[in-house]
C-alpha cells in the first residue's frame, strides 16, 4: 500500500531532472570523445558494474590498461574492467 499521494507524470520528470547530472560541455584532459574504451569499476558488494554518470573515454586498449594501473594505485582492493567498442551502429 502506498502511503504517498501520487505524483503526477509532469512532478515524476520534474523531481527526476533534478537529480540528473548535466553533461559535461568542456574537454577532459586526456579524454578521446569516441575513441572506443572506458574503464568500469565492479563493486566488490554486488558485484554489478558501476558505471561512472559521463565515463572517461580512451583511444586505445594501451590507455585503458594505463587508466586501470592508475586507478589500481589509489584503489587496491577494487576490480575495474575495461569495455571496448566493437561495432557502431547508426539508426
């Protein structure tokens, strides 16, 4: 049973627009937009993949593996995985 009175669709997407994170309209040192390769951190809890809101794109998988050393450094005790393009698709 909700105890909540209903919210109507236009206050759902209202509430919800708070809560989203702008994009990020500025180049990131180092970021390649489209260049295939992001970093994913897998939480050790659920382990789930845990994507970042705007993730870190990387031109190569030698980057990538650069990026996870680094990330290694700092977080010892958390497992990240690489994802890569394969195919693109325009629709």
């Amino acid at each position: 049973m909700n105890v909540h009175s209903p919210e109507t669709r236009d206050q759902r997407r209202e509430r919800l627009s708070k809560l989203r994170r702008p994009i990020p309209n500025y180049d990131r040192p180092g970021e390649v937009i489209g260049g295939g390769f992001i970093v994913i951190e897998r939480t050790a809890e659920t382990n789930r993949l845990r994507p970042a809101a705007w993730p870190f794109e990387l031109d190569s998988y030698a980057a990538a593996l650069k990026s996870v050393d680094r990330l290694k450094a700092i977080h010892p005790d958390r497992e990240f995985c690489i994802f890569g393009d394969v195919e693109k698709a325009r629709v």
